[in-house]
C-alpha cells in the first residue's frame, strides 16, 4: 500500500494580496524573511522535503498572486491540489472576511472529489504586529464552522508556528492521499484532465 | 417742522466734521480742549452736557421725533382725525431717516458711540418651534435683531422684524444646553437633497448641452428653480453648531445653527466685547420700529455679505462643484517665532463649513506645512483661510477669503502667494478637478461585464465614470496607503458598490467615499477585469505579446517604441481610458515611499488587469505554463508602458 502513495505533495496557498503568503513559504522553505514589498507575479513554488509519519515526502508549495483571483490561472493551477492553505492577515479584517470567497473558489475550481472533507488549513498571519484586528475567537469560531480547519497563528516574519503550521499541512495532505488511494479505481482524475487534451478540440489546435 | 428737514439733514452730515474738527483741535492743542471743556451747558434739569453732547442733541432730535410719532401713532384709533396727520408725518420722518442712514452707515463707528452702528449681519439658521427657519441677524452696537427675508419680486429682499433684543439683556449659551428642547420636528434628510440636488444639476447640465445653440429655455428654468429650491433646503438643513441666546428680560432664549465655528466665534466675540464696552444709559428703550427702520437702512449696503445663493441670479454658474487639492506650503513675514495651524474652510451655498486643519508648528518664524487637502466642494464659491495660535483659546492671527472661479482655478497644479495681512503672506497650491455628472445606470449588468463601447454610449462620456469616480476617490485619500491598489477590498463592500454602480451612479459615488480605500480600488480593478474585452483589445494582444517577446530586457528602448506603436492602433476610447489610469497609476507610484507601490508592483496588478488575451486565443496545451508566461509578459508590457510615461514627463 505505501509504495503506491506518492511521494509529491502539492500545497497551494491562497489568500488576499500582502497577508504574507510568499514570506510564508519563503520562512518556511529558506528560513529567510524580506521586508521588500513586492507583489508576486502570477505562481511560483518552491519544494521541500518534509518527513511526514517516519515517510519523505517532496512537498510542492504553490505560492500564488493574491491579485489575480482566479483569472489568469484558473482551473489547471488548482486541479491535484492536496491540501489548500488559506492566508489572512490578522491585522486587516478584509483579508479575514474573504476566506470564505477564498475557499468557495477554490472548491468550484479544484472540485476536489470530496469537499466536504478536503483539507484546508487557515494561517493567521503577522501576530508579530501590534495593531491585531482580528481576535484568535473569531477565527477559531470560522474555522470551527468549517468543518474544523486546523488553525494557527504565524509570523513569518518572527518564524512564529511557521515550522508546526506546514508540519499538519504535510500531514494532512498525506492522509487526503492516502484517502484518495481507497478509492483509487475510480477514473475521475483521467477524465477531468482528458477533457483539456480532447484531441479535435478546436482551442488545441496548434497548426 | 417738515420743511425743517433739509436744515437738519444739513446738520446731521456736518455733525461728523464737527466732531472730528472737535477732536482734532482737542488733540493738537491743549488750549482747545480747555476751552471745550469747559463749555458746559446747564439746562434746567441741572444736567451738564459738554459740546460733543450738545452738538449730538439735534441728531438726537430726530430721532427722538420719529419715536414720538410712532407712539403717537399707536395710541392713536385709525377712526381719530389725527391719525392721518400723524402716519404722514411718520412716513416723512421714516423716509428722511432712511435715506440718511444710507449715508450714514459708512461713518467711521469710533466718531461717535451714541449713533447706532452695524456691528455684524449675517443671514443664520434659526431654530422656530421646531423648524429651521432662514433669518438675517443684525447685531448693532446696542441691540441685535432678527428679520425674516421676504421676498418683493425679482431680486429684491425686504426685511420683516421678528424680534430684537437690548444688548445689555443678551445673554451667551456657547454650549448646547442638553436639557434644553433642541428637537426638530422634520429634520431634512440632507443625503437624500444633495442627491436629488445633483440629479437636478445632470439634467441642467444635459440641457444645457443638449440645445447649445439656444432653443427652450423654459425647462431649463424650471431645473433651475428646482435647484433654488433644493439648494434652499440645504442651506437650512447643512448647519449643525449651536448658538444660543438667552433674553434676560423675559427669559426667552433664541437657537441658532451655524456652520463654521469661525462664525459661532465671531458672533460671541462681537456680543461679548459690546456688551463690555456698553456704556449706554439703561433708559434708552429700543423700539420695533426704529429697529426696522436701522435694518430697511443696511439693506442697500449689504448685498455682498449675505448668504451668495440668495442674491444669486439664475444665469449665474458661479457655484463650483468638484474637488479642489489645496496644499499649504509656508508661511513668511512673522515677526517672532509663533506656535500656529492654519484651518481652512469652504463655503457650500453660503455657510462656511471647515473642511481641513493644518498640524501645528510650534515655535517657527517661517512655519513650513507642506501638507496637501482634498477639499470637496459643493455649490462653493470662496476658500476661507484662517491662521491661528494657539493659545488656551486659539487666537485668529490672520484671514483671507480666496474668491474661487474658473478663471483660475485648472486641473493643472498652481502656486499661489496669498497676503494674509500686510506682512504675512501664505504659499498655497490649487488644483480643481470638476464634478462630473452621474447619470443613472439602468439596468442589471450595464456595467460589469459590459462592453466598453456600450458603456460610454450609453454614459455619453469618453471615459466611463465607474473609472474617473473610483480614480478621483483613490486621489482623494488612498495615495498614501500601504498596498494601494495591492491589497484587496473586502468582498461584502465589493458587492455592494457594483450594485450601487449598476443602480444609481450618485449612490455609488457616496458609498465610494464611504468604504475601505482598497475596496475603491478593488472595484476599479473588477470592472476592468470584468470588462469582455480587456482595454489593450483582443485584437491586439497577441502584438503587444510578441513585440515584449521579441526584444530582451536590453533593448529596453526599442522594445518600448515598439509598444507604443502597437498602442497608437489601439481604439481612441481604449487610449483615453488607458492613459488616465496610466498617469494615475504613476502619481500613485511618486508616493512610493508612503504606499510601498514600485513600478513592479503597480504593473503586477495592473498588467493582467488591462492586457488579456482573448477567450479563443486561449491556447489549452499547457494552461499552467502558459498562462504563468502570460501574465509575467503582462505585467512587463505594463512596466514599459508606465516607464515610458514616466520618462516622457
């Protein structure tokens, strides 16, 4: 059974623009933090090796622009996502209010096979700052109410639960693996992606 | 007695060179005023007048006389045959008086303290049984006296006394009393005026444009009354600072709303000071009709001070509406180093309202602000500019009144040197930027997601107003704001502005101004993401493509010729709409140091914004990688856009 899991995680991260999702993974993967103030074009990743339950695992983070919501990126960039990491900034309400947005768009553009149950974590992010907006209830009381998401409180910028944050996304993203390996027989993952290879597909035409 | 009048109003204009040669001669040579002196008359009451008295005495004979008519007249039954005589007479005495008065009123106040002067008039709000009611206030230097305006035809105002009070029975309430019934029985709904205000003013607007050559007036002056009327409601509903007046001899007590505490200021100050240097005998009864006759006598020599809109004549456009970006820059010619701010305030159809205040420099000679307002006007006319220290109450150093007019005012920015006294002189900067007009949205889905072309047919504009609002608002206050443009609004307010968009354009402008800055900004990116066709066109998407494709980032120079040449293809509407957010974003860009926006970071969030390819030449093989190149070519065609407009400044 463990030989037929795979070894690559991928892990996207969403969340409005500047609640730190690049310093995030740039934390977690360099263990660097950069004050510089830059806007992340389109989606970069970064990888790591992560050892999740005595296994190595690659672990593919997906850094995104919180700019352009879905537009430019859209479906391929979510498809085969194993666990999603939604992003707010504690100090800025807004950016709070739109995970919900966050996380319905990505459940129509993933359609993961199980919804109900795919893992999200949710990042609250900058506690180094003073000028704290959002309270820890409030967003416990979300993340309850969304089927319990795992919730921590970071500061990519003090390292603060950054490693532990990204140890339960590992985790998580395994089990969704290992869920999905039960009903592994089922080709769904085959037809979904076929459909943007359909040869005669005018779009696909290349000549 | 008559014929007597011209003798005495010979008399009464000689009365001031008197006086003065009085006192000139009392000051340059002792001898005189010994003499002066010592000239006393004793009349039989055993009271001693001394000449200035004795020369007052036939001016008060005048007015003595017409107060004896008056009382004459009162108790005297219409049916009396006396009655005629009398009213004549008084109607003589009136007529002399007034017209003296004309003359009169321009007398130096100091030549003499028994002559009744104007101290302050203004028109005011004043609080009637729970209505607000339009009022002109007089306080002269021994009494203060309230009239109602009524209307006599075309541009002529006459006054009706409501009340008056004997300054020495003036009493002050700065404060508003809480328990005292400040209740209004209809207080206006001021949003819901200005609204049908501006709608008015669209519709005039439209007019106006629509028959340029001429044509029907008439509907035009029935907009235009419609904009008097409204423009009326706002005058007494706008004002929201208390003064009140108690009457100490029968406790009544008078509410006022007034806008500016300037004003509220000025009227305690100039009550306050009278009422110290009041000196007049207590027996001196103040009556109705004199008081009338005082007020009928201002009139002609009044009209500049008094509220612009009523003595506005419909022609008159003269009433800005828009935003005017004042910057106060530093101030010259002080003597000693001063802690001082400066306020400013704007009049909206006539009250003066404050609209900005300055930080405080403490202990400078040459007080430097450097500091920019956004200062929105509405049915303004004049820039008030006030310069105080501050003390435990601050003290008006300095004024000025700038008379605001589109001969001057551009959208350009220009420097201005403003005298605020002799010495004092103020470096100021303007730039006015128009209202435009909102004309209602109809329908559902109008706007987002519709056609650029059909949106400007249907707003009749070059470029839609959803882009020049959203742009204005973010000029206004967001230019400083960290992530401006970067960060994103919040989803509810989102929602909210593009139905008040696609409803109502006045709507959505207010709540623009209400809203978080980075939901003003998240709107704007939203409509043009949502936009079928993205403004650098389908058509021509894939050649600002190729062309950022086929030079390297060494050939920076010819890669951006080469752009702007693919731009100059571009539809006349695209470029106009293209280059106003272009220059925009670069003004956002000059506050770097403040917003955190570089260059990248403006071009990030605007490439994919504005450069999209279409929907068929969305090539399906490797979506992720392709759209990935997709909006970094974006972002860096946007990049070499924006460095290009900048360089050509």
């Amino acid at each position: 059974m463990a030989s037929r899991k795979k070894s690559l995680l991928k892990v996207i991260i969403l969340g409005d623009s500047s609640v730190g999702k690049t310093s995030l993974m740039n934390q977690y993967v360099n263990k660097r933090f950069s004050n510089q103030y830059k806007a992340t074009i389109g989606a970069d990743f970064c990888t790591k090796e992560v050892v999740v339950n005595d296994r190595v695992v690659t672990m593919q983070i997906w850094d995104t622009a919180g700019q352009e919501r879905f537009q430019s990126l859209g479906v391929a960039f979510y498809r085969g996502a194993d666990c999603c990491v939604l992003v707010y900034d504690v100090t800025a309400p807004n950016s709070f209010k739109n995970l919900d947005s966050w996380r319905d768009e990505f459940l129509i553009q993933a359609s993961p096979r199980d919804p109900e149950h795919f893992p999200f974590v949710v990042l609250g992010n900058k506690v180094d700052l003073d000028n704290r907006q959002v309270s820890t209830r409030r967003a416990q009381q979300w993340c309850q109410s969304k089927n319990d998401i795992p919730y921590y409180e970071t500061s990519a910028k003090e390292g603060i639960n950054v490693e532990l944050a990204f140890q339960t996304i590992a985790k998580n993203a395994l089990e969704q693996e290992a869920e999905a390996d039960v009903v592994n027989d089922f080709p769904d993952q085959i037809i979904l992606n076929s459909q943007n290879n359909r040869p005669g597909n005018p779009d696909n035409c290349q000549c | 007695m008559a014929d007597m009048f011209d003798l005495y109003s010979a008399f009464l204009h000689n009365y001031k060179n008197a006086i003065d040669t009085v006192k000139k001669c009392s000051g340059t040579n002792p001898q005189f005023k010994k003499i002066v002196s010592t000239i006393v008359v004793n009349l039989q009451t055993e009271q001693s007048l001394t000449l200035e008295d004795l020369l007052h005495k036939p001016v008060a004979r005048v007015q003595i006389n017409a107060l004896v008519f008056n009382d004459l007249l009162r108790e005297t039954p219409p049916n009396h045959p006396d009655h005629q005589p009398l009213r004549q007479a008084q109607k003589i005495i009136q007529m002399f008086l007034n017209q003296f008065n004309v003359v009169n009123q321009r007398l130096p106040s100091e030549s003499n303290r028994n002559l009744r002067r104007m101290v302050r008039n203004s028109f005011i709000v004043e609080l009637v049984d729970g209505h607000r009611k339009l009022r002109h206030l007089f306080l002269f230097n021994d009494v203060i006296a309230c009239a109602k305006y009524k209307a006599l035809g075309r541009d002529r105002i006459d006054y009706e006394l409501k009340w008056f009070i004997p300054l020495k029975d003036i009493s002050i309430y700065e404060e508003a009393d809480p328990a005292a019934e400040l209740k209004e029985s209809s207080p206006a709904n001021i949003s819901q005026v200005k609204r049908n205000l501006r709608s008015v003013r669209d519709q005039l607007a439209l007019e106006a444009a629509s028959n340029s050559g001429g044509g029907t007036v008439r509907s035009g002056d029935k907009y235009r009354r419609k904009l008097a009327d409204l423009e009326s409601q706002l005058v007494l509903a706008t004002p929201n600072l208390v003064l009140r007046l108690g009457n100490k001899a029968n406790n009544k007590t008078m509410t006022f709303f007034l806008s500016s505490d300037f004003e509220r200021t000025q009227w305690i100050d100039s009550i306050t000071s009278l009422k110290q240097k009041c000196n007049l005998p207590g027996a001196n009864t103040i009556n109705a009709l004199e008081v009338t006759a005082f007020i009928v006598a201002m009139q002609k020599g009044m009209k500049t001070e008094m509220g612009s809109y009523l003595m506005r004549n419909t022609n008159d456009e003269s009433l800005l509406v828009g935003d005017l970006h004042m910057g106060v820059q530093g101030l010259q010619g002080l003597e000693q180093p001063t802690d001082l701010y400066i306020c400013i305030e704007v009049d909206s159809y006539g009250h003066y309202f404050r609209k900005a205040t300055t930080k405080m420099i403490c202990r400078s000679q040459t007080p430097l602000w450097n500091e920019s307002f956004m200062l929105e006007l509405e049915g303004s006319q004049n820039v008030r500019i006030l310069l105080y220290e501050a003390k435990e109450r601050p003290l008006l150093r300095a004024k000025h009144i700038l008379k605001l007019s589109l001969s001057w005012l551009t959208e350009t920015t220009q420097t201005r040197s403003i005298k605020l006294s002799e010495t004092l002189e103020l470096g100021c900067s303007f730039r006015f930027v128009p209202g435009e007009l909102c004309r209602a949205t109809t329908k559902p889905g109008a706007l987002f997601g519709a056609k650029m072309s059909q949106v400007l047919k249907r707003e009749k504009r070059d470029i839609p107003f959803i882009i020049s609002a959203c742009i204005r608002e973010v000029e206004r206050r967001g230019m400083l704001e960290v992530g401006c443009y970067r960060v994103s609004g919040s989803a509810s307010d989102l929602s909210k502005l593009k139905k008040a968009f696609e409803s109502d354009a006045y709507e959505a402008e207010q709540l623009l101004r209400e809203v978080d800055i980075h939901s003003v900004t998240g709107i704007l990116k939203t409509f043009l993401r949502e936009l079928p066709e993205a403004l650098f066109t389908d058509q021509l998407y894939p050649r600002f493509f190729e062309t950022f494709s086929a030079f390297s980032n060494n050939n920076e120079a010819i890669r951006t010729s080469e752009l702007l040449k693919v731009f100059e293809e571009l539809p006349q509407a695209n470029k106009a709409s293209i280059s106003l957010i272009l220059d925009h974003l670069i003004r956002v860009h000059e506050k770097e140091a403040d917003n955190k926006m570089s260059l990248h970071n403006l071009a990030m969030v605007f490439g994919p914004t504005l450069l999209r390819p279409g929907q068929t030449q969305v090539k399906q093989k490797d979506p992720l990688a392709a759209s990935t190149v997709d909006v970094m070519a974006q972002a860096g065609i946007l990049y070499c856009f924006l460095q290009a407009r900048i360089k050509k400044d």
